[in-house]
C-alpha cells in the first residue's frame, strides 16, 4: 500500500483544497465538497497512476480525511480526472524575484 501525504492548500466552511504526496512526488491534487449528506470529491491524478493505485486512494482520501471530518454523509462520490500537470495559473503578476508587482 503506498504511502500517500495530503498537504492542505485551502479550506472553507463547506470544502477543502490538497495536494496529494507520495513520498516527495506530486501525484495528485483534490477537492472535497460537504453537501448535508453527500460528500462531493473531484480527485485529478497523475498519468502514471493506475486503476488500482486510484482506487486505493480514493479508500486513503475516505479512511483519513472524510471520517476525520465527522461529517454524517450518506454517500461519498468521487470524480476522477486522470492527464499530466499543465500547471498554475493566477491574475497577478509577479517579478522575477517571485514578489508581487504593484
């Protein structure tokens, strides 16, 4: 079984944003959605990954962090997105020194 880190980008009252790690490797990233009984998922993995590996994660994402939340949830539903990494885009621009332009 591998060893999958969840690295928490974001948080709000009803959804929280992770990075997913193995090891030191990015393989992944997820969006939880807490609707009243049904927790919403969109994991997006990497190519490498396979059906198996998936589906194990998807048991890892339930197991340590949708029971933790204590949430009550009559059904889990994940979609799942599976491509390589076109990267990070944002509306502000930075210098070369990574602050931000005024």
């Amino acid at each position: 079984m591998a060893d999958y880190y969840f690295e928490r980008e974001c948080r709000t009252p009803q959804s929280e944003a992770y990075n997913i790690l193995e090891g030191d490797n990015a393989v992944g990233r997820l969006d939880l959605h807490f609707a009243a009984t049904i927790v919403h998922a969109t994991l997006c993995v990497n190519e490498s990954l396979t059906q198996e590996q998936i589906q194990e994660l998807i048991e890892t994402i339930d197991e340590e962090l949708v029971d933790a939340v204590g949430v009550t949830r009559d059904e889990f539903i994940v979609h799942v997105h599976q491509g390589h990494d076109v990267g990070v885009f944002t509306n502000r621009e930075f210098d070369q020194n990574g602050g931000e332009k005024i």
